[in-house]
C-alpha cells in the first residue's frame, strides 16, 4: 500500500465520522472534535445500558422472546 493511498483511506474514515456525529448528535457545535472519540461521555444515560441499566442484550431478548414462543 502507497503513502498516497493510506492518507486517503484515514481521510476517507475522519469524513465518515465526521458525517457519522452529524447524524447522530446534531447539536455538537463543532463535529469535528467529537469524531476523534465518540465517546462523549461515560455517564448512565450516554454510557453502555448493560453497565449502567442491566438491560439485555439483543441477543439474550431475542432469546427471551423465543423461550415464550415455546410456552404456548
């Protein structure tokens, strides 16, 4: 892989979170800076739900909904 080509690719992915933060939070003033980490905060509303909330996962709901197919 060229120099060139490596630029390109880490411009190509800053643009894609840049966009990415634009649909996401709206309201950053300066886009930018919240795409190097997207990770804004680690507080329990914008943190992991199963860490703060002790929700499931998609994965375990899925299976919760199965287990209730099954019941009937």
């Amino acid at each position: 892989m060229s120099k060139d080509m490596t630029r390109a690719r880490r411009r190509h992915e800053r643009a894609r979170m840049v966009a990415k933060v634009r649909r996401i939070l709206p309201w950053a003033d300066v886009p930018q800076k919240v795409a190097d980490n997207m990770a804004v905060c680690s507080c329990w509303m914008c943190g992991n739900p199963r860490r703060y909330r002790i929700e499931l996962t998609m994965q375990e709901r899925r299976q919760a909904i199965r287990e209730l197919d099954w019941d009937h």
